[in-house]
C-alpha cells in the first residue's frame, strides 16, 4: 500500500491528521517561550476561577498564582490539571475529522468551553475531596478524575460529530 | 439525536463505573505486565543488563544491581502510567454488542497496544531518570542528544500519550462501528424518508 492508497482511507487520514496536529500542538506548548507567556497565566485564570468558585461557596480561597489555598486545604493547578492537555485532544479531533469549517468552529469553541467548565468542576470537587476524605484525594485526583475528564472530552467529540460534522458532510 | 449515539452516550457511565471495577481487579497484573515488558526492553539495549523494575505498592522501583544496595531507589507511579487502561475499557464497553467475538478481539488486541505504549512510557520515565537524574554518572554516561531524545519522549508519552491513546486505539480499532454509530441515526432517517415517498408514491400509482 503506498501513501497516495493510505490517505484515501478516512480512517488513516484522521489518525495521521490527528497525530500531526496532535504533535505540533504540544511541541509548541512545550516551548518555554510558549509555557511562560501562555500556559503559565492561563492556569493562573484556571485557578482564580476556581478560587471564585470556591468563595462562591463560602471557602476563604486565596489565589497565589496556580495555588488555591484555604485555612482547611490548598491545591496547586499544574500543567496536567488545568484542562489544556483535553483541550488540545479535543481540538485534534475536530481539525483532524471531515467536515466544514463552520463546523469546526463551533466545535473548537463549544468544546473548550465545555471542557474548562467540566475542569472547573473537577478542581472544586477536588478541593473538597482533599478537606472531607483526604485519604481518597489521590485515587480520585488520577484514576478517577483523569478518567471522567477524558471521557467527557471524547463524548464531547462524538456529540459534536454526530450534530454538527456528519449530517453535513453526508449531504 | 440517533439512536446508536444515544445508546453509547448512555451507557458511557456504567460503563466507566465497570472499567474501574476492572481496573482496580487486575491492576497487579498489569502493573507486572507492563512493567516487565518495559524492563525487557531496556535490558534489550544495555550492557550489561542491570536494571531491574520491581513493582511494589503500585510503583515499578528502579534497581540497578551495580549501585550499592544503599543507594536510594527512584520510583515511577504505576497508576498514573496504567489508569487509562480504565478509558479504553469504558469506551469499548460502551459500543454495540462488546461480547460478540469480534469485540472481544478488538478490545484484546487494543488492549495489547495500551501496554505496549504504557512500557513505552516507563522506558521513557527510567531512560530519563539515568540520562538526567543521577548528577555526575548522568553527565558521563549520556550525551545531550540522548537526553533530549529521552526527555522528548517522556513528555510526549506523559499526558499527551496517556489522555489521547485510548481514544486514537479504540478509533482506530473501531472505526467501522464508530461511524456505522454515529451515522446510523442519518442513514436510517434517509432510508425512513426515501421509503415513505416510495410507499406515497406506489398508493398514488
């Protein structure tokens, strides 16, 4: 099979579409450049958020740059934690799949929307997670939490092929 | 919203729920699984073959029988380097019929290709550890090249290979059921309406 062969394959062009994107995408955020002018205070925004939310809920949440801390429990926000790496997965996927620009738009704004408000959640449930069960604040922060967050991101993806990419490319 | 979608958007939660009973049940043995392929393979590029990788309490220690037995022993969390075993099962179990035979190939050979691409990240994490973390005997014994190639690798095997290889092997293990799924509802509704104005059509001739 020669390449011209494995591009005619949908299956083939979204997986390699979606590898390249993939991997430009995290070379640049890997940047150091990259990292200090944009990772870094977009997990300070991460973090301020859920330092509001937290308020919201009558915590004495205080912000120190990607560090939400109270009397009772503090949590830092590292690059993992802060919902860019989905992001970016979810971004992947809709670039990499066929379907029309206007599509595609919606789809990358939804989704990134979506995505940090399902984060949001995850970071306050945590907080919370850490002040009642503490003993669990590991399982729930990688095995669980991961998990969920992945697989909102993948059926955020499937929800936006469905509605959005598919009924169009099929007419 | 078609039916196929909405039936695995459903099942999605039970699904996730069954993949961490799973998990947790055969974490031991995906812990040594993976654990040992990754120590097969760094053994397979090293002269002499000193590494040893012992999991314990769900984290592969990283022995060297040439260090002295006093030396501290560096660790790689198994569960972070495992969990998203969870996500291929909950995506798989999801599908229609995941017990059919050809199902249950697919999640096999899948599941295959996770543990190889969880060693390969534990390869990365230790290989990385030598070419960066040992100070002096770093410097000596790994130029920056291999330090760069190795440190590249990790961070690439990290979060950006953990979160997207379950989706891209269920993908790509799937694709035929995966779109059959998400086109389904269309294709149905298509063939719904050409065969209405069939039917229209046949009472007015």
């Amino acid at each position: 099979m020669n390449v011209r062969e494995l591009w005619q394959k949908p299956e083939a062009r979204f997986l390699i579409l979606f590898l390249a994107i993939l991997g430009v995408s995290f070379t640049v955020v890997a940047l150091r450049q990259v990292n200090d002018v944009f990772v870094t205070p977009y997990t300070a925004v991460i973090a301020r958020m859920s330092g509001f939310i937290l308020r919201v809920f009558g915590e004495e949440a205080t912000v120190s740059g990607c560090v939400v801390s109270s009397p009772r429990f503090a949590v830092t926000i590292y690059n993992g934690c802060n919902g860019l790496i989905t992001s970016l997965i979810f971004i992947s996927g809709v670039l990499a799949f066929p379907a029309k620009i206007s599509a595609k738009l919606i789809g990358v704004i939804g989704g990134l929307l979506a995505i940090q408000l399902i984060n949001l959640v995850r970071i306050v449930s945590l907080f919370y997670i850490g002040v009642l069960l503490p003993q669990h604040f590991d399982d729930a922060h990688i095995f669980i939490w991961q998990s969920l967050v992945i697989i909102a991101g993948i059926s955020l993806w499937i929800l936006w092929a469905h509605k959005f990419a598919l009924p169009q490319e099929s007419s | 919203m078609k039916n196929a979608t909405q039936v695995f958007l459903r099942r999605l939660p039970m699904t996730l729920i069954a993949a961490i009973v799973i998990w947790l049940l055969v974490r031991p043995v995906i812990d040594s699984a993976v654990a040992g392929l990754a120590q097969t393979l760094i053994r397979s590029f090293e002269y002499p073959r000193v590494t040893r990788l012992v999991i314990e309490d769900h984290r592969a220690q990283i022995r060297r029988t040439d260090l002295r037995t006093d030396s501290t022993v560096r660790s790689v969390s198994m569960t972070e380097v495992t969990f998203n075993t969870i996500v291929l099962l909950a995506l798989y179990l999801a599908l229609p019929r995941p017990f059919s035979r050809r199902q249950l190939e697919r999640l096999f050979m899948g599941w295959c290709v996770l543990c190889l691409s969880q060693s390969i990240n534990l390869l990365f994490h230790v290989k990385t550890l030598y070419a960066t973390g040992l100070g002096e005997w770093s410097q000596h014994n790994y130029s920056d090249l291999a330090r760069n190639v190795f440190g590249f690798g990790r961070y690439f095997t990290d979060l950006p290979g953990r979160f997207s290889f379950p989706f891209l092997i269920w993908l790509g293990f799937n694709w035929d059921v995966i779109m059959k799924m998400l086109r389904v509802s269309g294709d149905e509704d298509t063939k719904q309406k050409t065969g209405s104005k069939q039917k229209k059509k046949s009472v007015k001739g």
